[in-house]
C-alpha cells in the first residue's frame, strides 16, 4: 500500500476498502479481499467487547441502537462481504455511551503523511 495526500468525503455505505482508496492508500487486488476480512472480523471483535464492557446484551444493544438484533449478530460475528458502515459503527458506539473516533496512522515501514479531512 502507498499513500498520498487527498481530501476525503466518507460516504455513507462505504466499505473499509473503498475508504483506503478514497483517502489515496492503494489496496493491492490481491490482498484486497483478505485485508477485507481482516477488517470485518476485528471491528466485530472490538463492537462485540464494546458491547460487553457496557454490560448490554445484543437485544437491548438492537433496542437502544433502532436495529434488528439479527443485525447486532450479523456484525458482530463478522459474517459478509462487507463490515458495517461507518454510521452503523458510530450508532452502535453511541448506544454503548462511547464516542468513537476514526485514525489513520503509517504503517511500519510507510512514512508519514498527513491526511485532510476538510
């Protein structure tokens, strides 16, 4: 992956992947589709804990959040070609009483470059 200053817009539905791209990171087509998953199943390892340090089940995760519990469980089992939206990870975040906050940082070996999201 190499990356290069861009302006980011996040539109609502977009994939981890197409995020990377949009902020000028580009995803090798090979490794795409693992570096997909990888993503999925560590953002339902991270919602699932979230959900569990609040000491809420899924159902009344699926209540306070307005989503079905089937949805709660879809995601955090990290089944699907696609993870959950950005909105569906801030929602759930919310529900949980947590704020949440999306970072980008260099990988090991790749340097530094500022990313604008004006």
């Amino acid at each position: 992956m190499t990356a290069k200053s861009n302006k980011s817009t996040l539109v609502r539905g977009s994939s981890s992947v197409d995020i990377l791209r949009e902020q000028g990171i580009d995803v090798d087509p090979v490794s795409e589709g693992s570096l997909t998953k990888d993503i999925i199943i560590d953002t339902a390892r991270k919602i699932r804990a979230m959900r569990k340090l609040a000491g809420l089940s899924q159902s009344e995760l699926a209540r306070i959040a307005n989503m079905a519990h089937t949805d709660i469980s879809r995601i955090e089992s990290g089944l699907g070609r696609k993870g959950p939206s950005i909105e569906t990870i801030y929602r759930l975040a919310r529900a949980c009483e947590n704020d949440c906050n999306l970072n980008f940082t260099p990988s090991l070996g790749h340097s530094s470059t500022k990313i604008d999201s004006q």
